[in-house]
C-alpha cells in the first residue's frame, strides 16, 4: 500500500489517480472528510489527520510501501511567521515516518531548495529534504519547477485589465510545469524502480516540458483564449510587495514572496540538471491554457 499526504491537493489528487490507475493500493490522507470522499468513491483509502499530528500520521503511515510527503505549497496569507508552519509540518511528518518504518519516500521539493539563503518558502522545502535524507529510507526529492498553476492568479486581471501582471523579467526563462505531471511523476517513483536507497538520497529536477518566459506565456494565452491585445505589464518588487500588503498578506509572507521575485530574477533559483528525457514532463504550456485557464477565464466572465 502506498499513503499520499496532502491528497485532496493538485499534486497529491494526481498521485492517488495515477496510483490506482496502476492498481495499487492507496491511503489517501487529508484534513476532511469532505473533500477525501471523492478519492474514497475512487477506490481509496481515507485517512483524516492534520499535517502536524505526529500520531495520526504515524498511524496513517503504519505499514505502508511508501509515502509521498509534501508540505502545503500556498502561503497562509496572514501567517505572522510561514517558516515555521513549514518546520512544524516538516518535523511531524519526518517523525512519524520514523517511527511508522516507512522504507520509501518521495517529497515534492523545488527548484532552488540546493541553496542556503534568499529563496523565501523554499527554504522549508530545503528543510524537508534534510529531514528525510536522515532517515532509514530510499528518498527521491523531486524539485518542480514553477506550477502552470500559478497562472490561475492572473484570470480576473486578463479578464478586467487585458494584462498579466507580475514581477518577473519578461524574456527570463522559467521551467513552467503542470503540478498533474509532478503528481504523475511521485507515483511512478514510488511504485517504480529507484536509484535512491537509504542515506543515498535521489534529486530529480522536473522542468516541464519546455523553458518558457511570461512573454512567451502570455502569447500563447492570447492565441488561446483569443485575446490579441493581452499584454505583459512587469511589477516593479516595490508595487508587488505593495499590492500584497494591499490584499492583507502579513509583512512575513510579503517577505517570502519578495524573496522568491529576487531569487528568480537573478539566477539565484535556477535548475541544476540538464534537459533530458528524464527531467521533462509532458504537458504544454498551449494544453494547460486550453484545458485549464480558459475555462476559469471563462467563469470569470458574468453569464
């Protein structure tokens, strides 16, 4: 049997299905009972825990294959201090997997999480691969690059503004990834053969399927969604964080945000490995905008 935390999530949801599709058994786990019934109806298991319960994980993990661990990736807007809500999920989580046995885990880690300073949130998920690596395990860190999802944001400014609007240089390549292929990719190396084994841990970058700048993104959601005069306006970091601020995110997660716009900006977040078949995922930048964006763009819009 293989557990999948965070399963209601869009990473998580996509570790479950691939795991079924395959045949496996799977405990799904989530904070309610609500929102795991859909998994339940699929053919999983359910299992309710709050990330930070040490003992409800442990038990949830009991006699599992493997695991596939990841620590909520949206901020908390108003989280006076995320680092630690990222710590204190990092630390039950690595713990109950201890003391549960599990001989095989995957994290959904990050590009960037290699370095030390400056690169916001990722520093929790850092955190996460320096906790696992120090168990009697086979680890796999996959470290996404940045979610397709991420452009779900810019829907209400695309609708009422006919303009994406965010802080990033407008020509620098980014590794944009679906977090469905990221979800795929978990499954496949939990069930599948491993070059990880116990304090030799594996870290597998997952690019996408190609580098693409939110120039070049916002062309391709002006063909698709028919939008021709969409155009790409760059936030100055001084109006980001002011917008943020704006919006009622605390001085702590306004921080972290700025870090990631400076990290990226400069290079300082930036893949390790090379481009290859193993590091590229499928789905494209033109399949996302069709399948996803365009029908929240079109929910957007007043019927």
């Amino acid at each position: 049997m293989f557990v999948v935390t965070g399963a209601t999530g869009r990473t998580g949801r996509a570790v479950v299905d691939e795991l079924l599709r395959a045949g496996h058994p799977v405990r799904a786990i989530g904070r309610r009972p609500r929102t795991l019934a859909p998994l339940e109806a699929a053919g999983a298991r359910a299992s309710v825990a709050e990330p930070t319960d040490r003992d409800a994980l442990a038990e949830a993990f009991s006699g599992a294959e493997g695991v596939y661990v990841m620590v909520q990736p949206n901020y908390i807007p108003d989280s006076p201090d995320f680092p630690a809500h990222q710590r204190a999920i990092v630390d039950a989580m690595t713990e109950a997997l201890s003391s549960a046995g599990v001989g095989r885990v995957v994290t959904l880690s990050s590009w960037g999480a290699d370095k030390e300073h400056g690169t916001g949130p990722v520093l929790g998920l850092r955190h996460l691969e320096e906790r696992t690596n120090a168990l009697d395990a086979a680890v796999t860190h996959l470290r996404a690059g940045y979610f397709m999802e991420n452009l779900l944001g810019q829907v209400a400014s695309v609708h009422a503004g006919g303009v994406v609007a965010a802080p990033f240089a407008p020509d620098l390549p980014m590794p944009f990834i679906a977090a469905e292929d990221v979800g795929r990719a978990a499954a496949h190396r939990l069930a599948g053969a491993t070059a990880a084994s116990a304090g030799a841990p594996e870290v597998l970058e997952l690019h996408g399927e190609r580098d693409l700048s939110m120039s070049e993104v916002v062309d391709v959601i002006a063909a698709v969604t028919g939008r021709p005069g969409l155009r790409y306006v760059r936030r100055t970091v001084e109006e980001f964080a002011a917008e943020q601020r704006r919006a009622g995110v605390s001085e702590n997660v306004t921080g972290l945000m700025v870090d990631v716009v400076h990290a990226i900006n400069s290079g300082h977040t930036a893949t390790l490995q090379p481009r290859t078949r193993r590091t590229t995922t499928p789905t494209s930048i033109e399949s996302f905008v069709g399948d996803t964006f365009l029908p929240a763009l079109r929910a957007e819009q007043p019927r």
